[in-house]
C-alpha cells in the first residue's frame, strides 16, 4: 500500500477534526478471479485482495458521537455509537456505520464513539469491492481499539452484517473475506456454505503474468430487477429439486433439471453448478499446473455468464474477445454483471499493447473508453501506521 494514502488520510483527519488520528488502518479492493454468482447459493468463490486500498484514520471519543468524513464526499456524516440504525441519509457513511453496529453485535466490546477520516484508491463502481474495503479498514482499527477480540474471520462476518442490516444490501460473505484474509500472490478459496477458506498460492509473479482489470465505466444495472430475477431463479431450481441450495447440485443433475424447469431457470441453474465446479477446477489445476493453465476455465465462465446467466453486456463481451485476440491466457467479465470490469490473465509485457487493443476496439464502437490497469494479490487488512 502507498504509504502516501495513509499521511494524505492523516493530514485531511487533522483538518477536518483538528487534532491527530490515533493510527490509520488499511484494507485492499478486490477482485474475484472465478466464481460469480455461486456466493449466494452457497457454493464457491476464489477472489484475491489486490494493490488499491482504502485507508482509516481513526481516534476514540470520550462520548458516544461518531463523525465519518472521507475524500469522496464533502458531508461528514454523524451517529450515536449505541442508536445506530438503517438510515438512506446516510450515504457511503453506511459502510462505517454498520461495522460499528456490527462488531457491538458480535462482541463483548465497550463502544466509546470516535472520529474517521476515510480516503480510497479503490474505483469506486468497477465491481473491485470499494464497500467492503470501508467496512474491513474500520473494522480492523475498532477491533483494536475497543480491544473487541474478534478473529479475521469473524470480522468479515461483521462486514457481511452490516451490509445486510445497516446497508440493506443482501450480499454473500465473499468481498469481505477476501479483503481479511488476502496474502501476497495468493488467491482466497472460500466455502460460502461452511465459511472455510483456503489461501491459495497463484503464482503469477513466478510466471511473468499480470492481471488486468478493464473497468468497462458502464455503470452496474441491478435496477431493472435483474440481479433479484436471477436470485429468484436460483432459489426455485433448488426448491424444485428440495435442496437448501444449488450447492447441493452437480452437472449429473442437469438434465433431470433440464426436463423439470422452463429454459430461462434451467440455464441459471446450470451456470451456479458449472461455475462451482469450474471454482474447484481452477484451484486444483493452479494447485497441479500453474496459472498458465486456467486460460480455458476462465473463458467458460465468461461464456457461461454471457450465454446461461445472461449477465454480461457488450462493452464486457468486447473487451474480454479483445483481450483473447491479443494473446491473453484467460478473459472473462467479473463481479454482479450488467456492468462494471472484466479481467484478463497476461504476460506482463504484452499489458500495454493489450491495453490499446482494447481502447481502440472501444473507440471503434462508440463505447466510452475503458480504464484499464493491472493489479497484483496483495495482503489483507492491518494497522499501516
């Protein structure tokens, strides 16, 4: 992390609450290598924390206030430590709200309130998990400071917990878990059913590989209903086969599925179970092979969010065929869909030309111009000063 991040958060902190912060804490972004839209149905997930972070200048108040202020707004939001509750009002101030509420929830901890000063490198809008990164980065520093003994693990179900109540997002336990647990050059494999993580090494550096994130700038349609229809399809091709979810599914189900369920459900049951499957897949062939042997899993999730889950959208489809026609090892969009980034896998000295392959393929189509940037696995959340 840019120790700049962490003295800008310091200097802005005492200009905004005229003394000096106690400490900062840091927390990565993240992107999610394969695995989408299996979190919620109990399956697997392989994300990575990467090298943008959002930090936390933060000192403990005598009474129970607590005043939020950050770089991206101009408004520094305010609560009482003990009576806070869902609030539309509050904005981005949510995040840190709601993981102070939670870890009150999940611990024995005594609240003071306390002011917080928050600046981010984290794209906000891009699908690399800047929410999660706010509520991890306070998290740990409450966690310290009101000596709440809450264990990594335990702090990402916080964050999960104040995004579902104090949010009113219902998300999966994944963005929160991988911003915790992240470690260098390794990816998180976590078990959205048991919550078991294993960290994986990916070994990109060892093979010259980089991992570009194309952030499409189409912003995240989830308004038309979308991605609560796809929710819904899911919770029915479960309910029809009388399992708790599709977790419990396999590719031998498929086609009892396909004579049971109307098309559109059977083709987002089938991506959930593929995908799983393609989850495991890359973690035993990263395991076995090394990552230049993914390329192919990658692009079948691609193919399976744009064909059976019907998720992505143009700009995405451009840029992940764009990054394969420029040698890529692997392409696919990333995150909820209908918008936001997708990843290409390659070489590190093929990251420009691939670049202005994809500008100009862009350009070509009228789409606005992509922000295109490589990022690296980096560790997860901690005290940085």
């Amino acid at each position: 992390m840019s120790n700049k991040l962490a003295q800008t958060a310091v200097a802005n902190f005492t200009a905004k609450f005229g003394y000096e912060p106690t400490g900062v804490w840091s927390a990565p972004g993240r992107v999610n290598l394969i695995g989408e839209h299996t979190d919620y149905n109990e399956g697997f997930v392989f994300p990575f924390a990467i090298n943008r972070h959002t930090v936390a200048a933060i000192s403990l108040r005598e009474d129970d206030l607590v005043r939020v202020s950050s770089d991206f707004s101009p408004i520094t939001h305010e609560a009482r430590v003990h009576n806070i509750t869902r609030n539309d009002e509050n904005e981005w101030a949510a995040y840190p709200f709601g993981i102070a509420w939670a870890i009150q929830k999940l611990s024995k901890a005594v609240p003071t309130g306390f002011d917080c000063h928050i600046e981010s490198d984290v794209p906000v809008g891009a699908g690399l998990s800047s929410s999660a990164a706010i509520e991890c980065a306070v998290g740990v520093a409450l966690n310290e400071l009101w000596d709440a003994g809450l264990t990594k693990q335990e702090l990402a179900r916080a964050g999960q917990l104040a995004e579902n109540e104090i949010v009113g997002a219902p998300t999966g336990i994944m963005d929160q878990s991988a911003s915790m647990l992240g470690v260098k050059d390794h990816g998180v494999f976590l078990d959205c059913q048991s919550l078991e993580a294993e960290v994986v090494e990916l070994g990109f550096a060892k093979a010259n590989l980089s991992l570009m994130i194309i952030d499409t700038k189409v912003a995240h349609r989830h308004a038309d209903g979308g991605y609560a229809s796809r929710r819904a399809a899911c919770e029915l091709g479960a309910s029809t086969f009388n399992v708790p979810s599709l977790r419990h599914l396999t590719s031998q189900d498929l086609p009892k599925a396909q004579e049971l369920l109307d098309d559109v459900t059977f083709r987002r049951v089938k991506h959930v179970i593929t995908e799983n499957e393609r989850v495991v897949d890359t973690v035993k062939t990263l395991k076995a092979e090394g990552p230049t042997a993914i390329g192919d899993l990658m692009y079948a999730s691609h193919v399976s969010m744009r064909d059976d889950f019907e998720i992505s959208v143009p700009e995405l489809d451009l840029a992940v065929e764009t990054a394969l026609e420029q040698g890529a090892i692997g392409a696919r969009m990333t995150g909820g869909g209908f918008g936001g980034a997708a990843i290409a896998l390659v070489s590190t000295e093929s990251i420009q030309s691939t670049s202005d392959a994809i500008k100009a393929a862009f350009a070509k189509n009228e789409y606005t111009e992509p922000n295109i940037f490589a990022v690296e696995a980096a560790d997860g959340a901690s005290r940085v000063l």
